[in-house]
C-alpha cells in the first residue's frame, strides 16, 4: 500500500465529524471553572509530599528547594 | 485563522478583564472547537477540551504576550488540550480486550456499503474494513496519532502541525514516519494488505 492509498483508506474510515459547531453555549461551563478554587493533581501533592520528606529528612537542603524557588 | 482583535482587548485580557475574555471565547470558541475537534473526531470531547483550552488560557493569561497572536497562542492549548484528551481516551481502552484479526469473509458476502479500495482484497465487508483501520488507528500512541491525524486525514502542512504541537518540523516528520510505519504494522496484524 503506498501512501497516497493509506491516506485514502483512512479517509474513507474517517468521515468529517459533524456537527461543525459546539452543541449549546459552552461560555458558562468555562466561566464556572475560571471561578473554581485551584484543585491540587496527585502529582502536585506526591511532589509537595516528597519535598516535605526530604527537608526532614535533609534540612539543609532547604538552600536548594529556595534556590529552585 | 480569524481576525486578530485589537491589542486594547488582548491587554485587558492579559490583566484579567473578564468581559475581555469572555469576547475573545466568543470570536474564537467555533475556530477552536473546529480544531479540536479535527484532532479528537467526536463532538463531546471535542467540548470538553474546548472548555479546558479557554480555562488555560484564563488561568496562563499572565503569560500571554497581547504583541504576539491571540490565536496562534489559543491554537497550541487547544492542541495539547486535544492530546490530553487523546490520552485520557486511550487509557480508557487499556481496560477494553484487545482486538483479534478479523476472519475475512468470502467476496461473495462482501457489503455493498461504498466502493472497494484500490489496496484492499476486496474480502473484508467496506464496514469491517473501516472499523479495523479506526481500531489500528486508535492504538497509536497518542503523540503520533496526533500527528497522523492532522498530516493523513486532514492534510495539513507539516509546518502548520509543528507551529500547532510547538515541536521542531523534524519531530513531526520523525512522528509521521513512526506512526505510518507502526500503522502499517497493525493493518497487517488485523489481516489488512498492506
């Protein structure tokens, strides 16, 4: 199959989705988020957990973490 | 690409104004949507990531410089907004079985639904074709479906998806390359001459 007939073959898979605009007024769902409090991801808090340990563990790299600060 | 607006608004905008962002949502969502949706292919979390694009941009206005283009500047969340959604729906099909081949059915069964294509054997029905192929397709890491999706599909100039993705011209050609290779691979695991 050359590359022209693989990009046939995906366009006849992949019709252009419809519809071409969003279904309702999608304004208020982003001013609602723009007004939640900032929610804290798992990563943020393994990080936030990993550099609590460690300052306790090493309290003298508290130079370092202000440093990347 | 739209009109740029006038660089008192992007200004207001960058400072938090939010009837300022509430009229660049406005001239902007359906562009937005439109991409987003050309990369997801489903208009629900083609919805879902047009809302989260706008939320970075509000969140990241602080960083947005009003002398570069509004536009370009939304099209690169919306694109990485769009890749999160590619990843968010591929880990939902980890739990899913994985696909065996298809048995091929004799030409006599075949469907009538659409034209045979020039590559194809003819022996898979046109819509156990389609279907296997969306199935390959989806199982392409997120960052290369991405960027087989904008190239194959929708034929945009690698440039274009670099500036989209933020990512040298080089990594898209390496991607496109990568993905059509493992694509390749896959088609002809699932029993499709390729």
């Amino acid at each position: 199959m050359t590359d022209d007939q693989l990009k046939e073959v995906l366009h006849r898979a992949f019709a252009r989705p419809e519809p071409d605009d969003p279904g309702g007024d999608l304004w208020t769902q982003v001013a609602a988020r723009c007004d939640e409090a900032p929610r804290w991801s798992y990563v943020d808090l393994g990080l936030f957990a990993g550099a609590c340990a460690a300052l306790a563990l090493f309290p003298d790299w508290i130079w370092l973490l202000a440093y990347h600060l | 690409m739209q009109d740029e607006p006038d660089g008192e608004l992007l200004r207001r905008f960058a400072h938090g104004d939010r009837d300022a962002f509430e009229a660049l949502f406005r001239q902007f969502e359906r562009e937005v949507y439109r991409w987003i949706l050309r990369i997801v292919r489903e208009p629900g979390v083609a919805e879902d990531a047009l809302v989260e694009a706008f939320w970075r941009a509000y969140r990241g206005r602080a960083r947005f410089d009003p002398s570069r283009s509004f536009g370009a500047w939304m099209r690169r969340i919306a694109t990485n907004c769009a890749l999160d959604q590619l990843k968010a729906t591929q880990r939902r099909r980890w739990v899913s079985l994985p696909r065996e081949p298809v048995g091929r059915v004799p030409p006599s069964q075949d469907s009538t639904r659409g034209e045979p294509g020039p590559a194809m054997p003819g022996r898979l029905t046109t819509f156990e074709l389609a279907d296997n192929i969306r199935h390959a397709f989806a199982k392409l890491p997120p960052k290369l479906r991405i960027v087989a999706t904008l190239a194959l599909i929708e034929e945009l100039p690698h440039a274009e998806i670099a500036d989209a993705l933020g990512v040298p011209l080089g990594t898209v050609k390496s991607r496109l390359f990568r993905a059509t290779r493992e694509l390749r691979a896959e088609l002809t695991r699932l029993g499709i001459q390729t």
